[in-house]
C-alpha cells in the first residue's frame, strides 16, 4: 500500500509540475524568444518570471519606479532594412508596461550594455503604455522585451497587442530647440496669451545638475520642452501662466540669455507645481513663475513635461506684474534677529515673530543651505 501511495505522490507530483510550467508563457525567457516580423501581435505575460537585466533607471518616469521590468516575455526581430523601427503596445494593454530593446545580435541574457532604448509611460498613450523607437541595420537581430511596471515585486503582469512597424519620425514643434525659439511680442498692456503644443518635441539642454529652488530632488530636465524668447521692453516683474490651462504635468524654465543653449547660471525664473493668485495649487500640476526683467535684456522661456511621458497641448500667458521685492530675511546672509522667549511668554504669546515669506527666493542649495559669511545654517 505504501508503494502505491508513493507512486501516486510521484505522479500528482509530476502533473503539478508541469501545470506550473504550462502555466509560463512559451517565451518566459530570453532564450526562448519568438521570433516576429512587421504587424500587430497579441501577447499575455501572465504568470511569467522577472528576469535580468534590470530596468534602467532612465527610462522610468519618476523616481518612485524601481529598477526593476517584472513578468517578462521575450521577442526576436531580425531586420530586412536599414532604418528605425517603432515597438509599441501604446493603449493596446490592460496593464502598465514597460518596453526595452537590447541588440544588435545580443546573448541571452543580454546586458546592461547590449541596451538599445526602453520606455515605460509613453507621452500620449492611454493606460501607461509604452512606445519606443530604435534604429536596425538590415540582417542583424533585435531583442524585444515586454514587462510590467512596479514600485515592487510582484509587478504588473496582463494581456495586450504589440505593434512592430517601420517609424517615420514625426515633425515636432518648430520651436522644438531654443535656436528656433518664437519671439513673444507683448501687446499695448504688457501681456500675451499664446497656444501650443510640445508633442513629439526633444528634450533639449540646458541639463539641471545641481538642485534648483523650484524643481525636486534630483530633477535635472524640462522634458519634451519648446521655447519662446522676448526681449524687455520694460523693467518690472514678469508673471508667466499656465496654470490649469496644460493638459500635463508641465515644468517651467527662463534665462536671461542671448546664446542658446542657456547657461544654467542664467536661469532667473522657474515652477514645477505652481499655485494660483490664490495659493491655490494649480490644476493638473500645472506651472506658474515670478521674476523680474530688465529692459534690453533677452530671455528665453522653457516649457515642457516633468518627465519623459509628459507632452501635450495648451495655453499660457505672460504679463507684467509690480517689480518682485523679496523680503528684507530672504538671503541666508541677512537673518531677522530672533531671541530665546520662556515657556509662559510663549503660552500667553506675550511675543510674536512676524513677518511674510511672500516672493521668498528659496535657497538654491536645497536641502541644506549654508551662509557665505562664514555663518552658518
């Protein structure tokens, strides 16, 4: 009876096993990839394993992504002509995927240098979907890989539909570089509305190294910018809007500059999320900057996404504004003078420290700033 018992564990044993290995996607792995041609392509990554490489740490779209590209599955291009190629599951899956392209003629598992291009959240695709575009060279093959976001395991798995089709770049804005910057004409009450667009615009220098006041951590782009420029024609404050008027999370940048790129150290105006007249945050992320002008000087205005995957249409507005006077505390150097006061005189508030941190500049040394008078923070 017991080697009955044992030969039926042997055989339960066995189907289990191999029910979990049907359970895999054919091409679970690199090595066994299937190969695919130009056209449309259903696929599933349910229940498929995580494999290497990890996802590189510029192709997520904030700083939340890990580095990881979970339940992955695996595709072989070979390419018949010398071009670019567009690999897309762009609004065609019911999960946030993630894209990378590895070649040409990569081993199995490829490596982090064998990386072509990846993407995760795509500017215009529904559902955080995916596109990417990668340049072939005819008779040499391309690995594909489709996988799902997460900020950990165990990830997004799903079904969907990829396309591989031959890719055109599209134009982008004509004011795509700050060398094609529009000139802003400001009418007879110092103002301008203006509409536009930055789909399919590139993401374009200056690169913010160092931590500027109105970006977070470690934010160093205006993605997918487009650019304006005017010269002053006044010496004032300039006020500059698009708050609740962008169908994106925008980002804003000007420089008092006259060449282009801009040098970072020209930067006099910025917003990541502004808010309103009101103090109220702007719709959708929106932006909002402040500064002063001089007359006869030249200045650049930046707009674009706070990442890769933000690019869209809108509208914003410049207009003057009453000269920005920060407060006489704002630097580091000129501190008000502030005192000890007893536990009684602060229940009783016998003394209070007054003052406005309206048009404060920030400090650009953020978190952690220091005074240049040999003082400290």
């Amino acid at each position: 009876m017991t080697k009955y018992l044992h030969a039926i564990f042997a055989v339960v044993l066995i189907f289990a096993i191999q029910d979990s290995l049907l359970a895999q996607p054919a091409n679970d792995e690199c090595e066994n990839a299937i190969a695919v041609g130009f056209g449309s392509h259903d696929f599933s990554s349910i229940d498929a394993t995580s494999g290497v490489p990890a996802f590189p740490q510029n192709c997520p779209s904030d700083d939340s992504s890990s580095d990881s590209l979970y339940n992955d599955i695996w595709y072989l291009y070979t390419a018949d002509f010398t071009g670019l190629v567009q690999f897309s599951t762009c609004g065609m899956a019911d999960f946030d995927t993630n894209l990378a392209v590895y070649g040409p003629n990569a081993p199995c598992p490829p490596t982090d240098d064998d990386l072509i291009d990846c993407s995760e959240d795509a500017a215009g695709c529904a559902g955080f979907s995916s596109s990417v575009s990668f340049p072939v060279v005819s008779g040499e093959t391309y690995l594909l890989r489709i996988g799902g976001w997460g900020g950990s395991s165990p990830g997004e798995e799903g079904t969907g539909t990829f396309t591989l089709s031959e890719f055109v770049p599209p134009l982008g804005p004509p004011n795509d570089d700050c060398d094609t910057a529009i000139d802003l004409v400001l009418d007879a009450n110092d103002s301008i509305y203006v509409e536009f667009e930055s789909l399919y615009a590139n993401t374009s220098l200056p690169q913010h190294v160092e931590p500027i006041q109105c970006f977070e951590a470690d934010e160093e782009f205006v993605y997918n910018d487009v650019w304006y420029s005017w010269t002053a024609t006044f010496t004032d404050g300039l006020e500059w809007s698009n708050c609740g008027t962008t169908n994106f999370d925008s980002r804003m940048a000007v420089y008092e500059s006259t060449t282009c790129p801009p040098d970072v150290n020209s930067l006099v105006g910025c917003s990541d999320d502004g808010v309103d007249e009101n103090a109220f945050n702007c719709a959708g992320f929106t932006s909002r900057a402040l500064f002063n002008v001089e007359e006869g000087k030249t200045y650049y205005f930046r707009l674009g996404g706070w990442s890769n995957g933000d690019a869209g249409d809108g509208s914003f507005y410049v207009r003057r504004i009453p000269l920005i006077v920060p407060p006489a505390n704002d630097p580091c150097e000129t501190p008000n003078e502030a005192y000890i006061i007893t536990e009684q005189q602060a229940d009783d508030f016998d003394v209070l420290f007054e003052g406005s941190t309206t048009f404060a500049s920030g400090q650009p040394e953020y978190p952690n700033p220091s005074c240049r008078n040999d003082g400290e923070f």
